[in-house]
C-alpha cells in the first residue's frame, strides 16, 4: 500500500513524464521538417522511452493499491531556435526531471516507504545515462559548430547506440 504523500508525488511524476514525451515529439517533428532527419529520429526514439517511463509509473501505482491519475498535458513549443538551443532545452528539462525524481527518492525515505525507494532507483540510473547523453550530443554540437550539421545529423543515431539509449 502505497503513502498518499508518495502516491501523489507518483502520480505527479506521471504528468512530467508524459510532458517529456510529447515535448520530444514536437522537438521531433520541428527537426524533421527543418530535414534533420537524425535529428529527428533520436528524438521520436527519446519520446517513446519517455511514454514507457509514463507508464512504468502508472502500472507501479496500481500494482500497489493506488490509483493513477492520467492527466492532461501542456502544449508544447513547437517552434525552436535551432538545434543547439534545442538540445540545451533537453538537458535543462532532464535536469528538472532528475529534480523531480529526487523529491520522489526522498519522500520516499521520510515515509520508509523502501520497496518504492528501491523501484525508483531504476529511474536515478536512467536519469544519469540521459543527461550523459544529451550532455555528449551538446559537446558534439560545440565541436562541429554551425557548419557540419549534416554530419552530426548524420552521427547522432550512432551516439544513441554508444550510449545505451535505453
Ligand atoms: Fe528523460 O526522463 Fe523519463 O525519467
């Protein structure tokens, strides 16, 4: 049985990972009609990793007992700046998820709730490998700068794979 504090923070946790996705998928939409198609293709990948974490969170809330919530989603952007500004977009949005997690983590801990602290503890993983991730494809774009762009563009799904991904 879950602690209603946790069980809220869980369900709060559903609507920020849903917002991830969708805000993917427009950043994944805008980079395919700019023809960024690499570009593209790593960010619908990311948006759909990001409905399974949304759904993880989902099946784990019922499994205990609780009740989760689906919610409705902001809108998101659907015009960017350019691919640099974007990626910066993703990493301080992963950030912010990473925040997000840490509060659940030590809800958690005040509730000595440890079968949820352990689940969570996937995620703490996960959030490092993305911001690691995002974090080398940022490097990438200062190193090729604004003139290479087809080669990154070309590259990025390469990285996707080096990386994990998953
Ligand atoms: Fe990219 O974050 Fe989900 O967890």
């Amino acid at each position: 049985m879950l602690k209603k504090s946790v069980e809220d923070l869980l369900n709060r946790q559903i609507e920020r990972e849903g917002y991830s996705s969708i805000l993917y998928l427009s950043m994944a939409s805008w980079a395919e009609t700019r023809g960024y198609a690499g570009v593209a293709e790593w960010l619908y990948a990311q948006a759909e990793e990001e409905k399974m974490h949304m759904l993880k969170i989902i099946r784990y809330i019922n499994k205990k007992s609780g009740k989760a919530i689906i919610p409705s989603f902001d809108r998101p952007p659907a015009e960017f700046e350019g691919l640099k500004i974007m990626f910066d977009q993703v990493l301080e949005h992963e950030q912010y998820i990473t925040g997000s997690i840490n509060e659940i983590v030590a809800e958690t801990e005040k509730e000595k709730d440890y079968s949820t602290n352990n689940w969570l503890q996937w995620f703490v993983s996960e959030q490092v490998e993305e911001e690691s991730s995002v974090q080398a494809i940022i490097d990438k774009l200062d190193l090729v700068g604004d003139h290479n762009l087809y080669m990154f563009d070309r590259d990025i799904m390469s990285m996707r794979t080096e990386k994990g991904g998953e």
